[in-house]
C-alpha cells in the first residue's frame, strides 16, 4: 500500500531533513572559512596593517582631497585580499564618523577582466548609470564628472590586477588629471602576486604609486596563531583537538600559505558532516589534503566563461593519459572541438581557443611556454598543468560545467 505525501508534506520533509542536518554540524560558523569572509582581526599583519593605514589616512583629512595609489604584492593565500578589504571598510567606517563623502569599491578581476568591465561595473553600482554604449574615454570622463559632482573621494581596490595591463591601470590613475591641480578623488590599491607584479609594472606606472606593500608567506608560528584564531570562529569546542589542528598546521607550513590550512579545515569538516561525525579525524584531514592545491583558489573555475570551461577540460582530458606530460595548441583544439559538440556547443574558432589558453595561463591553472622541438624544425608552444593532477582538474570543471549549463 502506498502512503500519499502531499506538496505541502514534501516541503516539511525537505525543512526537517536541513534542520537535522544543522543541528549535527560541527561548524559553529561555516562561512568564516570561506575565501568571501573578512574577520575582525588580522593576527600576524598588524604591521602591514598599520602601515596601508598610515597611507590612507590622509584620504581622512575633510580639508584636503588627494588621491593616493599602493600596491599590496605576495604569494597566494598570504592575507592580501583580506588585508585590503578589511582595511577600506575601516576606512569607509572612518570616514561616515568624521562627515568624509567617501565610497570604496572592491574588483576582482578574474570576474572583471578588463578596463571596460570595471568603468561600467563602477558607473552602474556606484552611480546608476548604464555603462554600455559609452567608450571607456567617455566612461572615465562621466566618473569624474560625478565624483566631483558628489564631492566624493573614491577608494577602488583592484585584485588579481595582473589580468589587467599596466597602461589600463594607469587609466585609473590618470583620472584624477580630469580634476582641478592638486585635487584627486580617486585612489587605487592594487593587488597582485609578487612574479606577476613585475610584469605589470612599467616606468609610468612605478612613479605612480606612493608604496608597496610586500607581503611574505607565513612562518609555522604565525600559521599557529592564525589558524587557531580561526577554529575558534568557524568550529565548536572539541571539533578539532590540538593534534589535529598540529597536523592541519604542519601541511600549511610546507607552503606558508594560511588560506591552504583555511580550506583543509572547511573541507574536513564538510567531510565530517557527512560521515556524521562529531570530530574531525586525522583522516578526514588526509581526504581534504588531497583536494585542495594551495596555488590555485577553490572559487577560480567558477569565474570562467563556458569557453573557456571547456577549454579546460580539453587540456585535462589530454594531459590526464599516461603518456602526455604537455600537449600543443593544434593537438588539444581537436580535443576541444570534440568536448564542446559533446555538449552540443558549436566548436568556436582556433583562435577563440588561443585567448582561453591566454586567460587559463593568466589564472594559474595552466602553463604556456615555448620550446624547442626538433632540431631544425623550430619552436612551439608546449602547455602543461602546475600543481594539480589532470584528473582533478577534469573532475572540477566537469561539476562547475554541470550546474553552469544547467542554469542556462
């Protein structure tokens, strides 16, 4: 005999099943471990802390309006983002105490990958104006128009600058030439990996910026204060026992990178949730040890277009057979085209393929580089993959592909 369950009886199922679900959780707050969070404190970079301030303090000043312009540069997963973040909202607080018209704006640009995209996103959050149609000349001179307008001094943080190129950045900068001599509105900090700083940095751009903050990976010690600050916010007493938390410490040492031992955590605990247990265990941490790649940010596949998602998983298909340690443009596009009739996208262009591989290569998932190879017979580019395995990469652009294409 079958039991009739009502539309109004499933939504009650489905309620009770993610009550239950919360009540055994081992996260006393999950989201503090997430990559979005930006804690109260910053243990371990109160200097660097102390001195962006002294930098910006000056944008505090209600008699003055100046305009100031810093670089905050280090490997990933050393606070840069969080640094920066947690330093303009500071600021912003700051400035609403002390009667300052100022506004930050946060940008990354693995979402924001150009100059355009960041004038139109500013011009529509901040001020209502519908971006497209206008050139970015045109875009720059309406922003400045309603700064001055406004009598407002704007603070726009910059991440993963490296996507974008030294003269786009200067575009930012040399707004503030459109304001009467001695008056600046806008300020830029700007935020990028030491290695690629280098390569964004010209001689224009150099003599632009006021100071660089640079920031090192972190000691075994400073990973003991950090991390344990954040078990405190993110798991109940008990979850994670001091061995534990030693084990999680020592894998982050390897690398000094903070955000490593953060993903570890959410990941076990994840794990312990769906093995309903009440503790993390040392293999839970093993497990999670395998998924996460310190050099690579967990959120970086969910920013990419469909093209380039399915560039991606061509690269790994080809790169995951035993006998290919690195693979070429004209060898993985047959791949390609392949991977995208398979999900029923007409193949773009080899060159379409060639700017994915460009903005793969920007991101850090791929290396790109030019070899020899055969005597006499030239050079080609040869692509190969960092630190995480082909398979894992297929596995994770296969899931963000599956809920992408699902949502269109």
């Amino acid at each position: 005999m079958y039991t009739f369950i009502s539309e109004f009886d499933e939504y009650e199922l489905l309620t009770n099943i993610f009550e239950k679900k919360s009540t055994e959780s081992v996260f006393r707050e999950r989201y503090t471990l997430l990559p979005e969070f930006v804690p109260d404190e910053l243990p371990c970079r109160e200097k660097e802390q102390d001195q962006l301030v002294e930098n910006l303090r000056i944008l505090l000043d209600p008699t003055r309006c100046v305009a100031v312009n810093i670089a905050i540069t280090g490997l990933p997963g050393i606070g840069k983002t969080t640094i920066a973040k947690k330093t303009i909202n500071d600021l912003k607080n700051a400035a609403i105490k002390n009667n300052v018209n100022l506004d930050v704006f946060y940008v990354n640009c693995h979402s924001f990958r150009t100059k355009t995209s960041i004038l139109r996103r500013i011009a529509t959050d901040k001020f209502r104006i519908q971006g497209r149609g206008f050139s970015d000349e045109e875009l720059i001179e309406m922003l400045a128009t309603r700064l001055e307008k406004e009598d407002l001094r704007l603070v726009l943080a910059i991440d993963e600058a490296s996507m974008l190129t030294g003269k786009d950045i200067l575009s930012f900068i040399h707004l503030n030439e459109l304001f009467p001599p001695s008056i600046g509105r806008l300020s830029t900090l700007i935020i990028c990996r030491r290695s690629e700083w280098s390569l964004v940095l010209s001689s224009d751009l150099s003599g632009r910026i006021q100071d660089q903050l640079n920031l090192e990976g972190y000691s075994r010690e400073q990973l003991v204060e950090i991390l344990s600050y954040r078990r405190g916010l993110a798991f109940f007493a008990d979850v994670i026992s001091p061995e534990i938390l030693e084990m999680i410490i020592d894998i982050s040492a390897r690398t000094r990178n903070a955000r490593h031992g953060i993903e570890i955590m959410l990941r076990a605990g994840m794990k312990a949730n769906t093995q309903t247990s009440s503790i993390i265990t040392a293999d839970f941490v093993r497990a999670a040890k395998t998924e996460v790649y310190p050099e690579l940010r967990s959120d970086v596949f969910r920013d990419l277009k469909p093209s380039e998602l399915l560039a991606a998983l061509a690269l790994g298909k080809v790169l995951e057979q035993p006998r290919n340690v690195s693979t070429t443009i004209n060898q993985s596009y047959d791949t390609f085209r392949l991977v995208a009739e398979s999900y029923g996208i007409n193949p773009p262009s080899k060159a379409s393929f060639r700017l994915c591989i460009d903005t793969l290569e920007k991101l850090g998932i791929i290396s790109h580089a030019v070899g020899v190879i055969d005597e006499g017979r030239g050079r080609r580019a040869k692509i190969s993959l960092y630190d995480i395995p082909a398979q894992i990469l297929v596995e994770r652009v296969e899931n963000v592909i599956k809920n992408t294409f699902n949502n269109e």
